[in-house]
C-alpha cells in the first residue's frame, strides 16, 4: 500500500518535452499574431496614403519625431515592410504547423507509454 509509482525516466523526458514544445508552439502563435497586427497596420497605412495625391504632404514617424517624407519613398519603404511581414508570417505558420504536428505526436506517444501502467493498475485491484 505505501508504494509509489515512479515515472520512468523516459517517461519523464517525453513529457519534458512536451512541456518545451508547447512552450515553443505558444511563442511562435504569439509572435506570428504579433506580426499580422503589423502588417494590418501597414496596410492601413498604405490604403491611406492611396487618398493623397502624388504630391500631398507626407510625414513618417522616425522615432518620437515625426518627418517630412516623399509619399513615392514612403509607399515604397511600407510594401517593402509588407512583403518582409508577409514571409516572416508565412515561415511562423510552416512552424506553427510541425510544431503542432510533433506536439501530437509526443502527446500519442506518451499516451500510448501510459495506457500500459494504466491497465496494469487497474487489474490489480
């Protein structure tokens, strides 16, 4: 009766694991919605700048300032940040998707490694 049932080293290692890879799958949601709100922006951004004309006064934040910019230079400077956006959000994702997939994985595996001990304990009442 006062026996202890010990995780198996492996066990243990498995569901460290798990932990590290929810952990990671987490950080990778977090920054590729970090990221879509940014290219949100940016294309707010560029939507409004449509409205003005080619000549039309154009400031661009540079820090706490704000600077009087080419509306052709900063139309170019904010789809080049889209494009960076859009491929950076699209790598997140491919990531999202194996870590996802692997977390599944380790979740079969370590269900598959309990189910054992789980019957066993249970035949021996």
């Amino acid at each position: 009766m006062g026996e202890e049932t010990q995780i198996p080293p492996q066990l243990q290692e498995q569901l460290q694991r798990l932990q590290q890879l929810q952990q990671t799958l987490e950080a990778v949601v977090a920054q590729r919605q970090q990221l879509e709100l940014e290219s949100m922006e940016v294309n707010r951004a560029l939507a409004e700048l449509e409205k003005i004309p080619d000549d039309g006064l154009v400031y661009k934040s540079v820090g706490s300032l704000l600077v009087r910019a080419e509306k052709k230079k900063v139309v170019e400077e904010l789809t080049e940040r889209k494009e960076l956006l859009t491929t950076r959000v699209t790598v997140l994702q491919r990531q999202q998707t194996r870590a996802d997939e692997r977390l599944k994985e380790l979740q079969r595996a370590i269900q598959e490694r309990l189910r054992p001990s789980i019957q066993s304990q249970g035949l021996g009442q």
